[in-house]
C-alpha cells in the first residue's frame, strides 16, 4: 500500500474524528450515533468504513466481554499524526513536495490576528535555530 492509501479518506476522517473527540473506545452502532447528522451515513457504511480503517492500521479493537458479537474501537493513530502525513501528502501532490510554497500560497491575502503572527514568528525562529 502506498502512503497515501494508508491515511483515511474523508469519509474514514470523521469516523476518526468520532473517536478522537471522544477519548475512548467506541463500538460501530456508537460511532454512527454520534456522526453529524449531515453525513447521512449507514450503519452498514460505517462499519465498512471501520473495516477499512482496521485494515490501514488506523483502528484497533476488542471483543465485548459480554457479547462476542459487539467490537469495541479504538484509534491507532493520532489526530495530529494523520494530520501530519495528510499535510505531506498534501504538499507532495500539489506543490511538488515544496512546503514554503504551500505555506505562502494559504497565507496568501489571509488576515492574520496577533497571536497567529507571533505563532508564525516562533515557527520561524524555531527553524533558524534547527539549522
């Protein structure tokens, strides 16, 4: 598989997100009770996505102790994480693996408050000091 078939697609994405919001395991039927109801996703669609997800590594589960046919999910990999690899992804299919350009191009006639400013200003010393 290559790298980007191993990050979730969108639709796996608010699966993910599911789990994450809520911080610990969750079985199929939970997850497609707390989608946003704008997704318009079946149970039978969640748990394909769930499969799928299983498959890339991205989730992990348990049987109920109580009810072998209840799986209770967990997430295998951070937000932050699939963010990251997301990013890179992103960049390499779009900007031919130039990060700086990308950065410019969503910065780009962006109003900018104070505080991201100075976020930006510390990225920007944290990376002259890793030279």
């Amino acid at each position: 598989m290559s790298r980007e078939e191993m990050l979730p697609s969108e639709s796996e994405w608010m699966i993910m997100e599911t789990l994450w919001r809520c911080g610990h395991d969750l079985t199929s039927s939970e997850i497609a009770d707390r989608l946003p109801k704008s997704s318009k996703m079946t149970q039978r669609m969640v748990r394909v996505l769930i499969n799928r997800l299983c498959k890339k590594g991205m989730l992990t589960y348990t049987v109920d102790e109580e009810d072998s046919r209840v799986y209770h999910y967990t997430a295998v990999r951070s937000r932050e994480e699939c963010r990251k690899a997301k990013s890179i992804t992103f960049v390499d299919s779009y900007f031919e693996g130039n990060r700086l350009s990308a950065a410019f191009t969503l910065l780009d006639n962006e109003k900018l408050s104070k505080e991201q400013i100075r976020e930006l200003e510390n990225i920007i010393e944290k990376a002259k000091k890793n030279k």
